[in-house]
C-alpha cells in the first residue's frame, strides 16, 4: 500500500514539473495566432481554412507573443508576468522559460537576439535566445514598444507615459536621442523609403488621440500630422500603403506613405487592438466582439470573421514552410 | 446581572418596560429608514432606467449624431436628472489593456456588463463627478462595439437631506417618547408592584403576631389571587392563635379544678381539721379521684397529641362484632349499676381493616359518653351494618341530646354541652376529639345526629377488609 502511494506520489510530482504540452502546431501550416487576454489563453488558426486549429490554455497573464526567426519559437511574455516563455509550435512543448523583471511589454526579435522593453524598469535588455542578457540599455521612463530600423543602424523606443521616442544606436547600444511625441504612445512604424517614422498612440488625458506623427528618422523632428481617428494604435505597410488601426473609432485606414493621403477606410470590428499582414489580407483582432476579421489589403472588404478566445489583443502570422 | 438583581421587584420591571419599548423604537426606525431608503432609491432607479430607455430607444446605431447629442443636451436642460453622453473611448475604458493612467468613468467589470447589453446601476460616491449620486448607465450600442453611454444621476445628497430631515422628527419624537414610556412604565410598574409591597408589609405585621390584618384585593389576576390567598393565610392563623389560646385556657382550666380539690383537702387533713376516720376517709377518696382525673386528662392529651402528629397504626384485618362484643363486656356491670341496657345489633360477617386497640379505644369513648348521658332505665344501641365498602358503626343513646350550635362543635377539644354536668360525670372533654382523629386516620367517617331530649346518634365508618 506505501508502495502504491509512493509510486502515485510520484507520479504526481513528476507531472506537475513536466511542462505542459499542448496541441502542435504543424510546421507545414500557414497559421495566424492570436493571443486572448481576459482567458489567457493562444488560438491557432489555419490560414487556409479560417479554421481554429487548436487554443492553448496558457493560464498566464500574456500579452504579447514574439516569433522567432526560425518560425518554429514563439516567446510569451507579459507586464504582469515576472519570467518569460519559449514554446516550440511545432511540438507544442515550453522549451525554456526564465526570469524577468516584471514590466515587459514589447520584444523586438532581431536574426541574433532579442531585444526586451521593461516598461517599469525604464530598460532596454539585451538577450539571446535563451534568455542570457547580454546588455542593458537605460532610456527615458516608459519605454513601451521598439522598433528596428536597419537602414540608419537604430533602434526606436516609443515612451508610453511621456509621449517620447528614444532612438538608439545599434553599434553603441546607447540612447543618442530622445524627442518629443503624442502621449500615450503605443506604437511606431519605421518608413525606409521616406526616411520616416510614424508614431500612434491613445493621446494624453481626457485628449484623445486624433492624428499620427510622424518623426524623422534621421533627427527626430516631427515633419508631419496625419489625421486618423480616433486612437491610432497598430500600423502596417506595404509596398503602396501603411495601414492605421484605430481601435476608438473602429476604422481601418490606409495612407500613402509618400502623399500621406488617405487612400481607403474601413469600420472594422469592435475595439479592435492588434493586426498583422497575413499574406493579401490583414488579419484584425475586434477585441470587444472576441473575433478576428479578416479584410482583403487592397480594398479593406471583409473576407472573412472568424470568433476566437475571450478578449484577443494581439495576432501573429507564421506562414508554412516551404519545401 | 448582580446589580440589577439588588434591584426591587417595580426597578426591574420599570427598567424592563423601558429598555423594551426603547429597543421596539429604534428598530421600528431603522425598518422604517430602511424601507424608505430601498424604496425611495429603487424608485429612483426606476426613473432613471426608464428615462434613460427613452432617450437610448433614439439611438440607431453607428456613430453617435450631432441631432442625437443635441436630443440629449435638450433633455438633460429640462429634466431634473442629470443625463451626460459619454462616447470618449478613453472614458468608456477602451484603452484599458494598455495600462491607461485614467481614472475613466466606467470600470472595465462595467464595461463588460454594457458590452452584454446590460445596464449598470449607480450609488454611493462616484470620483467622475465627484459626489454621492444615484445613477444608471445605459449603453448606446452598435452590434458589438460600444459607441457610447448615457450616464443618468441624481445626486444623493437630496435624498440624504430627506433623510436628515426625517432623522430630526424622528429625533424629536423619539425623545418625547422615551419621557412618556419612563413615565408609563413606571406607572405600569407602581401599579403591577404596589399590592405586592402592601402584602410585604401585611406579612410583616403577621409575623410581629397581628393576625387581624388584611390585603385590599383589588384585582383578579394572580397578584389578586396570591392578596386573597395571603387574606385566607391570616384569617386561618388568627383562628389557630385563637384556639390555641382557648385550648391553653381550658387546659389549665381543667387542671386548675382537681388540683383546688386536691390542695384544699389535703390541707384539710394535714391541718387536722378532720379528725373522724370515715370523714377523712372520703377526703382521701376525693383526692384520689381528682388525682386519676388529672391521670386521665394528661392521658388523653398526650393520646390526642400522638393522634394529630404521625402515629402509626398497626392495621390488621378483625371482626369488628367481636371486638364490639368484648368491649361492651367490660361495660357490662357499669351497665347493670346504672340500670341501662345494652342492645347489640352485629353482622358478624364484617371484618374491618384497622388498628384494633384504636378501634376500641373509639368504642370505649363513645359508650363512656353514651353511658354518661344516658339516664337511669334507658338504652344504648350499637349497630354495625355494611355501607358499600364500608362498616357502618352505629351507637346511639337515649340521652338529653344537645342542640344543633353544640353539634357543629361536638369534637372540638374541652368542648362540653354542659361543662359542669360533665365533669361531674368525669370526661375529659377530649374524647371525641380523639375519635375523630382515629377515624380519620383510618381514612373513615363520624358524623353525629341529635335532638334534644331524643338523644344522640354516632355514625361511624370504617373501611372493610374485603373492600381493599
């Protein structure tokens, strides 16, 4: 009898240390994953079908998920959460977590390492892929979101609280330049061609945000005011156009990244957060109505809408491999 | 506990009273302040939830209208609510994810309710507008997306005013009350104590030996009852004190006699005053008599005494004829010498369960007394006859009889129809007294019948052996 109960508690102990494992994810599907907040939870769909392929009951406070270059890793990490989480798609296996300081809101993945935004912490950490810091990069309180931009060998972090853009040089690892922006910003997109940066945000206060800025990416000044109501907070571009996502007016925008003209809008969704370019579509996850609407990218009609898990706010793309 | 058990008896109940009446007070106002709270609010929520339906039925979807807002503003300039359009999504906590820095005027909980299409009741302080208000959100939506909410309210504090208002009547009031319920209930108190204290004082007065007060009973409850029985109580010691006092009178009364005979003449006879032999002769006879007198007297007493506290009786089952019989054996030349005759009428089929030496102490003091007042050349008859489950013993003599006052006291102790006739015949004037208290004890019954110069009959019941 002690025998038996040693060996169940065992058995116990054992599984409780085993990392969950969930449903694979099959390297040869193209697939769009969409991180539900409210459940905690990560919804796979196939992008051919539109069909829910598997939800990952991760049970974790997740805000964000980060694909690795190798397709294959997803990293999760959220402001609530003091560690962050390698899972392998394919196997549906956690491969590795470790600890963080909590306040991580964005990961930028580069071809060698990943760069972690510490909202709290006011830092920019350096790592590997395995989570070992390799550099840590103070900048101006709040730093929310970063962006890559290859062309003047710079790393942009957009500052929530301050309404600040800090821009970081990728040899030195040092903030040369801090300006000026919007409050509550939340977003930036790097333009190459224009030598732009537009910068999108929820506006300070009881002001709600009414316009993009737009930075240059060379000194940082703001150049310009694009309209888009209300509350830009997701961009996306392609070779003609950068998409706007309002999520306080339910719009989908598209501007000409030259004129930036308003080229098409769209009412999308409800309170929608995050999109992503999935192939000739864009997929936008409606945050209040907990779907993901899928619009077709040249003329913003919706193709397709598709419920997912309670409260999405953020979507990835990962497309099949090719043989 | 210690000291309000020190209290008196009206304290307590006065207190009782009191603290009861204070208790139903204040929970009569808080009931009355809670219904008026749940049902002034609830009707107020009534309100608002249907104006703001009205206004809301207006709403068409999409995006909120320059006219629709104008509605509002029109609405809200004439209504006594306070109706504000909220459609700000900041305000509505639409940014809520990103850890907004806003205090925004719904919570994300309510912001979900509304989503659902449900609506969100108001009350208490509200930091948007800065005060205690009763309020109703309705929200304005389109399929799923919240385009907005009407935000009806009214600020509490007039209902809270009601309230205060209310509070000072009712302080006032409650304050006229608490002096009228401590004036009634003391006199409620006085009232139910009053009795009880002039009874406290009535026992006092019969403990110090005055047995002639009495309680005015005024009521018929149990306090009138306990006044009555306390009346009962005295009036019975008083008669006991009496009798008491009677018996001790007639006791030395009836010692003082043969003890003034003894005394007198054997001073006679130590003095030498008599000097013939057959002269000093009755003297001594005298004293002798007087002396069994005395015998007999402290004899019955202490038999009486014996009878009337828990004597024993040793019971045993006997022929109540023979006993009859051997009795009146011994009366048989007493009889002769008085020239009266003996007539026996026995069932010698009665077998009596009793005590027989009591038995016939019962017949000798009846036959005594029948013998004593029966003149020369008259009859006793002794009958006994089966009553039921009982032995009726029947002696009647052909006496003077006695009348009906000295028949009610017949078995009173020292009681004599004729005093001095008796004593000359020599009873005790306990005799009767003591058969009484031997039938009794026997569980039987006496009763006399008499008519003067007819003579008297004693019934005597005894319960029978087979009966039991």
């Amino acid at each position: 009898m002690r025998i038996r109960l040693s060996i169940l508690l065992i058995i116990v102990l054992l599984t409780s240390c085993t990392p969950q494992t969930y449903t694979p994810i099959n390297r040869e599907q193209a697939v769009v994953g969409v991180v539900n907040i409210k459940e905690q939870s990560l919804s796979f769909l196939d992008y051919n079908t539109k069909k829910l392929l598997a939800t990952w009951p991760l049970k974790q406070p997740i805000t964000k998920a980060v694909l690795l270059p190798d397709e294959d890793t997803i990293i999760l990490f959220g402001q609530d959460m003091d560690e962050m989480i390698a899972y392998t798609l394919s196997t549906g296996k956690e491969t590795k977590r470790w600890s963080v300081h909590k306040g991580v809101t964005d990961v930028l993945a580069t071809e060698r390492e990943l760069l972690v935004v510490n909202e709290k912490k006011g830092t920019v950490s350096i790592m590997t892929f395995d989570g070992k810091v390799t550099d840590t990069i103070h900048t101006a309180p709040s730093p929310f979101a970063i962006v890559e931009d290859d062309k003047h060998r710079q790393w942009i972090v957009i500052h929530f609280k301050d309404g600040a853009i800090s821009f970081i040089d990728q040899a030195t690892k040092r903030v040369k330049r801090t300006v000026d922006t919007l409050d509550s910003a939340v977003i930036g997109l790097v333009v190459t061609e224009t030598d732009e940066l537009w910068v999108g945000g929820h506006g300070g206060g009881a002001n709600v945000q009414q316009e993009v800025f737009v930075h240059s990416l060379v000194d940082g000044r703001m150049i310009a005011r694009v309209p888009a109501k209300t509350m830009p907070i997701q961009f996306l571009q392609s070779d003609q156009s950068i998409y706007v996502l309002c999520h306080g007016s339910n719009m989908l925008y598209t501007f000409n990244p030259k004129t930036k003209r308003m080229i098409n809008a769209r009412d999308i969704g409800a309170n929608p957060f995050a999109m992503t370019k999935v192939k000739d579509e864009i997929a936008i996850a409606s945050y209040d109505s907990n779907e993901l609407v899928f619009v077709d990218d040249k003329t913003l009609k919706q193709t397709k809408t598709v419920p997912v898990g309670n409260g999405p706010f953020y979507v990835f793309f990962r497309d099949a491999k090719e043989e | 506990m210690r000291k309000f058990n020190a209290l008196s008896l009206q304290q307590k109940v006065w207190l009782t009273i009191t603290a009861f009446l204070m208790l139903a007070v204040l929970l009569l106002y808080a009931v009355a302040v809670y219904i008026y709270e749940n049902i002034y609010i609830t009707n107020v929520e009534q309100r608002l939830l249907q104006e703001g339906m009205n206004i809301a039925a207006k709403y068409k979807g999409g995006a909120l209208t320059d006219s629709f807002r104008n509605t509002v503003s029109i609405i809200n300039d004439i209504s006594d609510t306070e109706i504000v359009l909220v459609n700000n999504p900041r305000e509505l906590s639409a940014c809520l994810p990103f850890e907004v820095d806003h205090h925004s005027v719904i919570s994300e909980q309510e912001r979900q309710r509304l989503l659902a299409g449900e609506t969100v009741t108001k009350k208490g302080y509200e930091q948007t507008f800065d005060r205690h208000i009763v309020g109703i959100i309705i929200p304005l939506l389109d399929e799923h997306r919240l385009m907005g909410i009407l935000y009806l309210y009214v600020p509490l504090a007039s209902i809270e005013e009601v309230i205060a208002r209310m509070q000072t009547f009712v302080a006032l009031g409650g304050i006229l009350f608490l002096f009228i319920t401590i004036f009634v209930g003391r006199k409620i108190a006085m009232h139910l104590t009053k009795p009880l204290q002039h009874m406290q004082q009535a026992a006092y007065r019969v403990s110090q030996g005055d047995f002639s007060v009495q309680v005015e009973v005024e009521t018929e409850d149990e306090v009138g009852q306990l006044a009555k029985a306390f009346n009962q109580m005295a009036h019975a010691l008083a008669k006991e004190d009496e009798r008491k006092k009677e018996f001790l009178a007639n006791v030395s009364h009836e010692l003082r006699t043969p003890l003034s005979y003894v005394k007198g003449y054997s001073e006679a006879l130590l003095d030498g005053v008599v000097k013939d032999e057959a002269q000093q002769k009755k003297y001594m006879k005298l004293i002798h008599r007087e002396a069994s007198r005395m015998q007999r007297l402290v004899r019955d007493l202490l038999d009486l005494a014996q009878l009337e506290g828990t004597y024993p009786l040793v019971r045993t089952p006997f022929s109540i004829a023979q006993l009859i019989e051997e009795t009146a054996e011994k009366y048989e030349r007493m009889m002769q010498e008085k020239h009266v005759h003996l007539l026996l009428d026995l069932d010698h089929d009665l077998v009596v369960d009793g005590d027989p030496d009591r038995i016939e102490q019962v017949l000798q003091n009846l036959l005594d007394n029948a013998l004593r007042y029966t003149p020369s050349g008259g009859n006793i008859t002794v009958r006994t006859t089966k009553r039921d489950t009982m032995c009726e013993l029947t002696i009647a003599d052909c006496g003077q009889g006695m009348s009906k006052q000295d028949l009610e006291r017949l078995g009173e102790r020292f009681f004599r129809t004729d005093r001095s006739r008796s004593r000359e015949h020599g009873g005790t004037g306990l005799g009767i007294a003591i058969v009484k208290q031997i039938v009794k004890l026997h569980g039987g019954f006496i009763h006399f019948e008499s008519e003067r110069g007819k003579g008297t009959t004693v019934y005597v019941q005894l319960p029978l052996y087979d009966a039991i």
